[in-house]
C-alpha cells in the first residue's frame, strides 16, 4: 500500500500573497515543508501541487517535485485530487494532504495520520487533533475544535467553543484540529464530488462536508502542536522558533 504526499499551494493569497515563496531563514516556506515531509517513514512519494509558475519552479530548483493543476479548483483538496489522478495509484493506497503553510510540523505526525487507515481497511479519512493547552485557544474562532465519540471519530468540527460546559463545577478538555488529512485515494475522489454541504458553508471548515455526507473521520491525537503561517508576523514568529530565539 502505497503512502503519498501532495502539498497543495498557490500564489494568491488575501492575507498573504505569495506565502509558499516567503523567505524562511534563507530558504522558501515550501521548502521547508517540503523537506520535513520527506522525513516521514511512511511517506513514499512527495510533491507539490500548484497552479502557479513561480511556484513550480521554486520547487524543482530546490530538487523537489511539482505538479501544475488547474487555476480553476476551489479547495487543497480538489487541487489534490487532481495531482494525485496522473500517479497510478490503487483504490486503496493512502493520499495524505500537508498544508504548505506549516513549516514547523513534525514528519512522525504524517506516520500518525496514516497509521488507522493502514491498519483498518474500512477507514477512509483520518486527520489529527491536538489538546488546547493555550487558554484563549477555547474560544477563537480560527481554532476549530472537534468533539468526538467514544471510538475517536469526530462527531462535528466548529469555529465555535465545543463541548459547551453548562453547569458549574464541570470541566472538559477541548481539542483542535489540526489540519494534516489522510484519504484512501477512492473516497478522495468520492469526497470532491460531492456537493458543498449547509454546515460547510456556514463554518467555512471543508471537512464538514463528509460529516454532513455521512462518512466517518477518525481522529489521532497528536502530542504535537504546529505554528501555521497565514501572515508575515506569523512567518516571523516562525523564523525565531527556528533559529532558537523562542
């Protein structure tokens, strides 16, 4: 079974035009995650998928391999399934979806994602959550929380603060999700076909749409948090983590 990795990016950006090209300690952001993807065990196939020229470039000149697709898809993951369309795979084999905007995760939170759906055939998407240790995490709305049931497949993800506590002297532990996907490459497929979903669309979260489909995400719980990128400040914060000034 065969385990590959496609990060999608694009150039354009509303709050960060050319994001995967921004400079990080000497080198783009994409390269960077570029190179820690291909840390992962499992991992036997990399590439980017793009739509832009400067970016496909960017990453054969650094060895890496790319992949143009289409200006036209709305999603990472219809770019994805475009990309992996060319590459042979069986109906079985893994696609795992990195963002190219988090240079700073762990390549063993690939080997995590992957795991359920090579040990259980009947799974087809999984994705990662991470417990909130960070207080004002709870309540913003740029991080999703998931609750799930009691065989860790997610129940709803929301913007919102979820499980709300109703009574006093009751706690919970609330997580994020983290946005690392595995798919089976047949329910990949499947899943851009199908139509944009009501929760979807109020939430703005993509994964919601297999929820409201009736297909089931298992969850792993990572020990790992990661630092996305979505503005220059952030991408500055980023370049002290990594040069050990914070």
């Amino acid at each position: 079974m065969k385990v590959v990795c496609i990060i999608p990016a694009r150039y354009e950006s509303t709050r960060f035009e050319g994001k995967p090209l921004a400079d990080l300690c000497g080198r783009p952001m994409i390269q960077h995650v570029y190179e820690r993807v291909l840390k992962a065990g499992s991992v036997s196939h990399t590439a980017v998928a793009t739509d832009d020229d400067r970016i496909y470039r960017a990453v054969l000149k650094f060895g890496g391999r790319a992949i143009m697709t289409s200006a036209e898809h709305k999603s990472g993951t219809d770019r994805i399934a475009e990309a992996v369309a060319g590459l042979n795979l069986n109906a079985d084999d893994i696609v795992v979806n990195i963002q190219g905007d988090q240079p700073l995760f762990e390549p063993v939170q690939i080997d995590e994602v992957v795991r359920p759906l090579l040990d259980d055939p009947a799974i087809v998407m999984a994705t990662l959550i991470y417990r909130i240790r960070r207080a004002e995490e709870i309540t913003h709305p740029n991080a999703v929380k998931v609750v799930f049931d009691r065989d860790r497949f997610a129940v709803y993800f929301s913007r919102a603060t979820i499980p709300y506590v109703r009574d006093p002297g009751q706690a919970a532990d609330y997580y994020k999700h983290h946005g690392i996907y595995a798919y089976r490459r047949s329910f990949l497929e499947t899943f851009t076909r199908l139509p944009q979903g009501v929760l979807e669309r109020l939430e703005a979260l993509e994964q919601l749409r297999a929820i409201e489909h009736g297909y089931r995400i298992k969850v792993v719980e990572t020990a790992y948090d990661s630092v996305e990128v979505d503005t220059c400040e952030e991408l500055a914060r980023v370049a002290r983590i990594i040069e050990g000034r914070e």
